[in-house]
C-alpha cells in the first residue's frame, strides 16, 4: 500500500524532470550564440589583434552547450531510472 500512495505523487513530478531534460540543452545552446555574438562584436570594433582572445570567447561560449548537454544526460538518466522504478 505504501508503494502505492508513493507512486502517483512522484509519477506526477516527473514532467519537471522532463521539463529540465529539454530545455537544458536549448539553453546551452542559447549561451553558445550570446557568447559567439559577443565574440564578433568584439572582433569588429578591435579587428583581430589577438586570436588568444578569439579563441579563448568561443571555448567560453562552447562550454555553456557542454553544460547544457550534460545536464540533459543526467537528468535523462534520473527520469528513466524513475519511469522504470515507478511503472
């Protein structure tokens, strides 16, 4: 009977596991673009004086996607692990 009373609050808090597993990736990936325009932004008002500081903007903006990424994983992870436990 426990089993049961517990199942359906948890079973019902699954969509903001869902909710987390999509749109961290969107997000990321909404990081990346800022972090590109800021980028080019800065290129046309210096010009390319110095590729570390091109370089070192991407790889900045790039992890935002990584992150975004894995956040997605771990929830993907967490919300089958749920699903399977609880169905």
């Amino acid at each position: 009977t426990q089993y049961l009373k517990t199942r359906a609050p948890l079973s019902r808090s699954l969509w903001i596991i869902e909710t987390i597993t999509t749109a961290a990736p969107l997000l990321g990936l909404l990081g990346t673009i800022l972090g590109i325009i800021d980028t080019f932004k800065a290129l046309a008002s210096a010009g390319v004086s110095d590729p570390g500081q091109i370089s070192g903007g991407i790889g900045t903006a790039l992890f935002a996607t990584g992150l975004g990424i894995a956040i997605a994983l771990f929830c993907v992870v967490f919300h089958n692990f749920f699903r399977t436990a609880w169905s």
